[in-house]
C-alpha cells in the first residue's frame, strides 16, 4: 500500500530512522535532493535499498533543468527549459524536437538509478515571477504548449510518469512561494485565459498535477493546494482531471497558513490531493506523519501510475545508457552550448 506522506532523508545512505520512518503505512514517497547524491552509483544502492525495505515506495526527484536539477554528479547537465523556447522564436521544429529529446534524456537517467519519476514539467508561464522564469518553456501559451507536450512524449517514450506544476499558474505572481506568501488577485477568467491553459491542453498527457501554494484571492481564500474549490470543483469536477495531486512542499512559508505540518497535510488531503510532501524538517515530517495516521489510505491504483519503468541494471560511476543515449545526450549538450550565453 501506498501511504500518503512524502518526505526526504538527510544523507546519501539511510540511517535507523530512516529505515523506521520508510516503514510506517502512511509513507508512500521519498523525494531526493542534492545532499543526497555522491554519483549514479551511489543513488541506485540507495534506491535499492528503500525499496528492499519498502518495496511499493514511490521515490521522486526534482530534475526540470536549468537550475532546478538535483542529479549531477555523472549525469547531463540539462538546459533550461527557457532555452527550448528562445529557439523555438526563430526554428520551431528543431525546438520541439530538441524538446523531446530532452524529455526522453532526462527520464531515461532519473530511471536508470531506480528513481520513479521527476517532477516535471514546469507548465507556468515565464511572466512577472522569479521564481519560475527560465523554468517556464516560454512566456506564452501558443509556445509552451507544443514544446512541453513534446517534452512529455520523450518522458513517456522513456517509460516515466509526468507532473505538471504550477496550477492553475505561478508564473504571474512575484512572490517567491517557498519564503513568502503567495497572491494572485486577478480574475478566474483571467487566470482561466492566460495561465490554466497550459495545464488544460496538455492534461490528456499529463499523469499527475502540482497545485501552486499561491492564493487567488478573487476566487478562494485558500492556496490552491488546500482549496477544495480548485481541486474538486475545478479540477475534477470541471476539467475531469483523474490524474494523481501531490502537493507541493508543505514546509515552504506559503503553506504556513493553514497551521502546523499536521493541519498542513490534513488540509491538503482533505481538499483532494492523492499525497503531500514535507521536505528539509524531519521534526515536521514526524508530526505531520502523526497527523495523518488514523485517515484512510490514498487512491492506490491512481497513485501506482507515477510508478516509472526502471531497467535492471548496473549503474556505475557515470552513466553509460547505450549509444541512443549518447548521441541524445550529446545533441543536448551541444544545443546547451549554443544558448548559455
């Protein structure tokens, strides 16, 4: 069974906590960060590991590009996903194609070291939030959308489930959501307009959805993440959106408005989401793990569509996934070269 809970652990091996934490029914994830990757190698024992001990575990990495990649030590560098989008001004198929490219590249390395899926795309606009910026493929819908559809079908082709992020958008407000909070005053129809675009053109290809921890003020005084309005109502009554919710970060300050870690993930799960993330507070993951475990199980067979397809391998210090591999790895780092100036 696959618990609700997803949290993160301290080091680049697991630790009697850890192993103790991994075992408790509400814990169905693991999100890795930079602190816990030495090389490829190094990543799948620990995988291996998690899964040895708890082997329906989803485990997730935030690897978009740009500036938001956590594995790098022996993987490929991968551009922004900006960078798809300025080319795509002047050459719009080499762009998606690159763009898938890059989707394929991407999932195929997160899966060789036994990681289930990144939390990828970012689908927001690249607007007036710095935040997202070049994390967002362009700073219009009519050029997001055909590269980040492109983007998932390499995921896809590489056997990963995707999560699309912000909704319904963050890329129109300025605050940072991880230290500040986070609004948006403007119309649902603007928002509707300029923004959930994206997310409802691409949601035929989308597993799962983050919501934004922003509070569109006009509209619910709740963060989306919390805001049965925009999961139920919106989400899955209007749009039909049967994918899996994770929540986003429920330790980043915009989430502080609904109390404690355990108000927090009592919040979010009450509101529709299929599992929420307390990450870098172990103390928190604690209490919100408490908080949560007397309520019923989430959707499993909606939460085991994010499991990806990983290969039995041997992963050593630097990845060598074949000759597709390479030359896709090598198109890329070539296309990121040309655009980093």
């Amino acid at each position: 069974m696959i618990g609700a809970l997803m949290l993160d652990i301290a080091g680049t091996e697991l630790n009697q906590e850890d192993i103790e934490l991994l075992q408790a029914p509400q814990v169905g994830g693991m999100i890795l960060f930079g602190r816990n990757i030495e090389s490829p190698e190094q990543v799948r024992a620990l995988t291996d590991h998690m899964r040895q001990i708890r082997p329906d575990i989803l485990i997730a990495v935030d690897q978009e590009g740009g500036r938001v990649q956590r594995l790098k030590n022996g993987f490929t560098l991968l551009p922004a996903m900006g960078k798809f989008g300025e080319l795509y001004l002047s050459q719009p198929e080499k762009a998606v194609e690159l763009a898938e490219q890059c989707g394929w590249l991407m999932a195929a390395e997160v899966l060789a070291v036994g990681i289930d899926f990144s939390f990828a795309p970012v689908l927001d606009l690249n607007d007036i939030s710095d935040v997202i910026g070049d994390r967002s493929f362009a700073k219009n819908m009519q050029d997001i959308i055909p590269l980040a559809s492109a983007f998932l079908k390499g995921m896809k082709r590489a056997g990963m489930a995707s999560t699309g992020k912000h909704f319904p958008g963050h890329g129109s407000v300025k605050a940072d959501s991880h230290v500040a909070a986070a609004v948006d005053s403007r119309s649902y129809d603007e928002i509707y307009q300029k923004d959930m675009q994206s997310f409802i053109q691409l949601m035929p290809q989308l597993d799962a959805l983050m919501p934004a921890h922003v509070i569109y003020d006009q509209i619910d005084p709740n963060p989306a993440g919390f805001s049965p309005y925009w999961i139920q109502q919106v989400l899955r009554s209007e749009l039909k959106f049967d994918g899996v919710l994770f929540s986003d970060d429920l330790s980043m300050q915009a989430a502080c408005v609904a109390g404690g870690a355990d108000a927090r993930i009592q919040a979010a799960l009450n509101a529709g989401c299929d599992m929420g993330l307390v990450c870098n507070n172990r103390e928190s993951a604690c209490t919100a793990l408490e908080g949560i475990a007397n309520l019923p199980m989430p959707n499993q067979q909606r939460l085991e569509r994010m499991r990806g397809q990983i290969p039995a391998l041997n992963v050593g210090q630097q990845l060598d996934l074949g000759q597709d591999w390479a030359r896709t790895r090598d198109r890329i780092l070539e296309f990121k070269g040309q655009f980093s100036a």
